[in-house]
C-alpha cells in the first residue's frame, strides 16, 4: 500500500515557492528561534525568485531558498560571509543564524542583518564612472583574498568559476532558435572567442551574481553587496557582465582599466553576457526579456567598435 501525501509537505519546488509567506516565516521564527518570535515579519519590497526575502524586526532579514539548487547556497554563505566581510571595503551580508528544513518548508534558511541601501539603478547613482571604480574597487578586493579551501564552481554557483563550456550547447541552440533575431555570425564569433580564451590562472574568489539587484547604493554611491549564493573561487570573468549590464562609454572603460582585465578574461567575460542575454530573450516578464535585448545589442555595439 502507498504512503498517503502529507498535505503540510510541498510536493514540487513550485508548491514551495508558493508557500513561502509571512506566516510561514513568523513560524519558522517562532518554533526555531524564539527569542526573535515576537518581532513582526514583512516582506520586502525588491524580491529575488532564487530566495524570497522578509524583514524581520528592523534588523534582521530573514531568507529561504525556493528551491532545492539554491539551498545548497545556505551552508556556503553561512560558513563564508564571516570570513569574506572583514576583508572587504562595502558591507555584505553578516549571517546571525542558520534555520533547519521543517514540516511545510524542505530546505535550510537563514537570518542575517539587515543593510539598508537601495538596490542600484541609474537615477540613484550621482557618478557613473565613480561607481564604475568602487566596483572594481570591489573585485580587486574579493579576488585578493586567500581562496584556500572555498567552493569550486558545481551546482551551487550555477557553475559560475567554471568553464564556459558547461553551457555551450545550450548557447549554440538559442542561437539557433534565435536566428531571426540576433547576427547568428556574429554571435557564434562572440561565443567561440569566449570558449578559446579559457582560464589557465588560479582560483580566486568571484561573487558569481554581480548584477544590480545585488547592489546598494546609499548617498548616489555603492554601498554594499548582497546575495553571494553564486559565489565561490575560480575563473573571475563571470563578474564582469556588470561592465555591459549597468556601465556604458567611458564608465565601462574606467572599469576594465581599473580592474585590469586581460583580453582573454574579457572575452569570457562576454560569453557570460552573451549566455545569459540570450536565455533569456524570451522570458516571461517583458522587462527581463526588454533588458536582455538591450544589454545584447550593447555588446554587439561593443563588438564592432576596435578597441
């Protein structure tokens, strides 16, 4: 005889991201950590899909992965934040406590201290180029760190660190599928130059997600970064994609030039914007699937201006 379903159990990642409310919070706060149970919970008001996010109190947030991959993040940024934040110019997130998996939610979570910030955007920034150098500023930081022990690219940081080559099928089929609508020529040139000029350094320590959701900025300027779930040690070039997603003229050069950035890492640096444009041309959400073709016609325009 089969085992009946348990109704408090989710059967699908889908059916946990559904369930992930206040209330699940509050309780989740209430049984495990009672000590914070009286504090109110809200959402807050820029949420990602990877992990949903809740203010707890005034300085606490309180984040759960929606799905299995992303709970693989939990124990990383648990055991790695505490060692990158000291050593790291802007704030990051300090984890306070680590939740366990419970009935009606699978997964490990986490509390950590609030930072406050709003998330970067080109109104919010007084100085184009001066965020250009902080963010570099930044990397430099990050991949000066001893990268002893951490997590090499896999699952966890969506193999981010890796080779590009874990998502040449998959780019060489959207391509394809996407022939009416990109220089299929071109792009595949793009493509192959970034799997030619493959990583032969040391690991060192990337962020993995460095995109503008991911970034506070406070007084027009760069103030914190957030969210390390992607992060790890390897090949760095996947940090890049912010030169072409937020930077533009002068403020992207000053970026490349302030990092100094190699051809080679470059290059990859594009196949990951070319990958993740691509993918995502056709998403649901007309913003997301408007700002890929954007940061795509970004580096084509790139493309065929010599440096």
């Amino acid at each position: 005889m089969s085992t009946p379903p348990n109704p408090d159990v989710p059967d699908t990642e889908h059916e946990v991201a559904d369930r992930i409310d206040v209330a699940l919070v509050h309780r989740l706060v209430a049984e495990q950590f009672p000590r914070w149970a009286h504090l109110p919970v809200r959402p807050v008001e820029v949420d990602g899909w990877d992990n949903r996010t809740f203010r707890l109190g005034e300085e606490m947030t309180v984040r759960l992965p929606s799905g299995a991959g992303y709970a693989l993040q939990v124990a990383k940024e648990q055991r790695w934040l505490p060692v990158l934040g000291p050593r790291l110019p802007l704030r990051v997130p300090t984890p306070l406590a680590q939740g366990r998996a419970d009935a009606g939610y699978p997964y490990p979570w986490s509390i950590y201290r609030w930072i406050d910030g709003q998330t970067a955007r080109a109104d919010r920034i007084d100085n184009l180029t001066r965020f250009a150098t902080d963010l570099a500023a930044f990397l430099r930081a990050l991949r000066g760190i001893d990268a002893t022990g951490g997590p090499a690219a896999s699952p966890h940081s969506a193999w981010r660190g890796g080779p590009l080559s874990t998502y040449d099928a998959e780019t060489r089929a959207v391509i394809e599928a996407h022939r009416d609508r990109v220089p299929v020529d071109v792009v595949s040139g793009i493509w192959q130059a970034a799997l030619d000029a493959t990583w032969d350094g040391p690991p060192v320590w990337f962020h993995g997600d460095f995109a503008s959701g991911n970034l506070l900025v406070r007084g027009g300027r760069l103030a914190a970064v957030i969210d390390f779930g992607c992060s790890g040690v390897g090949d760095p070039a996947c940090d890049t994609v912010i030169a072409w997603t937020m930077l533009h003229g002068r403020s992207r050069t000053v970026f490349r030039d302030a990092l100094g950035l190699d051809e080679a890492t470059w290059a990859r640096g594009r196949g990951w914007l070319l990958w993740k444009s691509l993918i995502t041309l056709d998403n649901p959400d007309p913003g997301k699937a408007a700002d890929a073709r954007h940061v795509l016609d970004e580096l084509l325009a790139e493309h065929s201006v010599p440096r």
